[in-house]
C-alpha cells in the first residue's frame, strides 16, 4: 500500500508510487476451545474472552494472494479483545485526555521521507510538505485495476476529524470506526487505554471464532441464505459501489452480526492494524518450524514492491474490498501497509493480556 509521505514526494514530483473442515468440525473445535479455557473473570467493559488454542493459520487455498501461503500451525495463549473496532467517540475520548496529534495532522519531515525515496530525489518546496492523508475518491470512469493512484487521492487536510478533506466531519459517525490512523496513533491509543495492539497470530485466530478451516469468519458461504455479513463493496470497483448491504463507505460498529466470540466487524468495515511487521517471507520461515507458539512476528519488513518502506501487518479488508479486484474479507487475508499511512479505510482495535497492564 502507498504511504502517505511517498505521495506527498510524489505527487510533487508529478509521479505516483505504485505498489501495490466442514462446519460441524469447525463448530466443534469452537465449542472445546471455550470449554477448555474459559474467561478468567470478569470481562474489562467492551471486550470479549478469546480462548487460547491450536489453529492453522494462513490458507493453501489457490484463489488466496500468494502472501497468505503456506498456511502453518499457531498456537496462542487466551486473550481479550475489543468487541467493536475503536469508534470515533473513544479516539475522541483519548484525544481529548492527551492533546494527542495523529500522524496525518503533522507536517512531512523532509528527512523522514527521504528514507523511503531513492537516493537523490530532490526536496520539494516546504509548502508543498503538508498535513494530510489518502482519500478514496473514486473515478468518473472505468481504470486499470493494477493502477489504485486512479483511486486514492492525497489530500491535504483529511484525517480522522475530516476524513473526507477539509469541509468534512464526523459528526453523526460517533460510532464509525475512526479511520486515517497510522501505526503510531493505534499505539498511542492502546498504550493510553492499557492495552496493545493484537498479534497477527491473534488476530486471525480470534477472527475465525473457532471456525476451523473455514473460508470465512462465519462459515463456507460469503453470503448465507443470501444475507451480507460485513461491509464490503458491491457492483464495479472503484467507480460504483451499489452499497447493497446498506453502506456505501464505513458502517457504525455492530452493524453486522459478530462472529462466534462475539466480535463485530472483525471483516470489512476497515482494515485493522496488527503488531507484526510485515514480511512476505515469514509464513515460510513459520512453517519450517512445526508449531509456532504465540509467534510475533519478524524482525524486519519487507515487500518486494516497496523495499525501502517499513510496513506492519493490517488485517480484515475494508469496505473497499470487492469480488472484482480485492478478496481480503476473509480470515487469512493480510496485506502490509506502510508504518506512516493514514487512509480512509485503516482503523484498529485493542487487545489486553491476562494478568498484566497490556
């Protein structure tokens, strides 16, 4: 995914940075996960128990990306997890508390662009390093789907009070998950609200609700008995979204049915960061090591598309994910996007550990 400083640099420059079992088992093995680990008290308010246990994570499936394979075997510990994505009432909260500053409020720093620009690309004008973020602004007209500057557009202004540029709001989004968050912002967040982001390992186990090798988060069907599960996009990506399951941008929290832990919109709506450093060679560092136990992700990112940019798994896909151009509702789906992005469709939410602050 394109970063928010390559495309202030970029657009400067006049160039765009192009990255780019069955359900009877399924259920089964949720119902002994529950009764093997059961919650360790009393919730913490608006989080469900995630009850440890032995998955398999990532997918062998041919229609999954390439970055999702092989899959492997994941063993994590019993968490809570935020039952909704954080809303822009408790970001408010947060902000409100700490004066905090998102990533998308701030001015570019020169020197931090460079380091993800090839060597020798010149400085442009300070009044052209300012505060904003990645919009999705569909086109008037069918594009080439391998080209997405054709559809997120840098703009000066936009972050999670104005997500859609200077004259937007958020009012009457209160419980919309709050978007254009970068890395750090999620972060700050959790570390304010005594929690952390989650793993990937975690994530995608407590996306599953113990729905063991199931395509989907709810089961074999993206839409049973003909009832959309999550925000996604409907009709022909970028230009018509259709909005046939009731939203044609972000959806308040709980608009969807949640899965089998109890988690809402833990598909679609908005991507959802992880702490994981992204790496397309770390599933099959994973795999060689038979059982991975509560794994962390690697060292280092790295996408071969943009080698200079450090990226962190998101997880989920959005409501910009459509069957004609981008298959990330499911579990297994990731994609790594940059540490410094804000866009209008990365939110997050928070986990906690038992018997510890975080």
């Amino acid at each position: 995914m394109m970063t928010k400083k390559i495309l202030v640099v970029a657009t400067v420059l006049t160039a765009v940075v192009i990255a780019c079992g069955d359900k009877k088992n399924a259920q089964s093995t949720a119902s002994d996960q529950h009764a093997t680990e059961p919650p360790p008290g009393e919730a913490p308010e608006g989080m469900v128990w995630i009850p440890g246990g032995q998955f398999t994570m990532g997918s062998n499936d041919p229609r999954s990306y390439e970055h999702e394979r092989p899959a492997h075997m994941v063993k994590v510990d019993g968490f809570w997890m935020d039952e909704t994505e954080v809303t822009n009432r408790q970001f408010k909260e947060f902000t409100d508390a700490t004066g905090y500053v998102t990533v998308a409020e701030r001015k570019p720093e020169w020197e931090e662009l460079q380091k993800q620009l090839p060597a020798g690309t010149p400085k442009p004008h300070d009044s052209l390093l300012v505060a904003g973020s990645l919009v999705f602004t569909p086109p008037k007209y069918a594009v080439s789907l391998d080209d997405y500057s054709q559809w997120w557009k840098w703009t000066p202004g936009a972050n999670w009070k104005h997500p859609e540029g200077p004259g937007s709001d958020i009012e009457g989004k209160w419980d919309h998950p709050v978007v254009h968050i970068a890395y750090e912002d999620a972060r700050a967040y959790c570390e304010w609200a005594g929690k952390r982001l989650p793993t990937e390992a975690e994530w995608e186990f407590a996306s599953r609700g113990g729905l063991e090798g199931q395509p989907y988060a709810w089961g074999p069907e993206f839409m049973p008995a003909g009832q959309y599960m999550a925000n996604t996009f409907q009709g022909g990506f970028p230009v018509t979204n259709t909005a046939e399951d009731g939203f044609k941008d972000t959806a308040p929290v709980r608009s969807f049915p949640p899965n089998d832990y109890g988690l809402y919109d833990i598909i679609g709506n908005v991507w959802e960061w992880t702490s994981d450093l992204f790496n397309v060679n770390y599933y099959s560092e994973l795999a060689r090591t038979g059982l991975a136990v509560n794994p962390k992700g690697p060292d280092k990112s790295f996408d071969p598309n943009e080698p200079l940019v450090v990226k962190y798994v998101t997880r989920g896909g959005s409501y910009l994910c459509a069957n004609d151009y981008c298959v990330n509702y499911r579990p297994s789906a990731r994609q790594g996007t940059a540490f410094d992005s804000g866009l209008s469709n990365v939110g997050f939410r928070c986990v906690k550990s038992v018997g510890s602050g975080q």
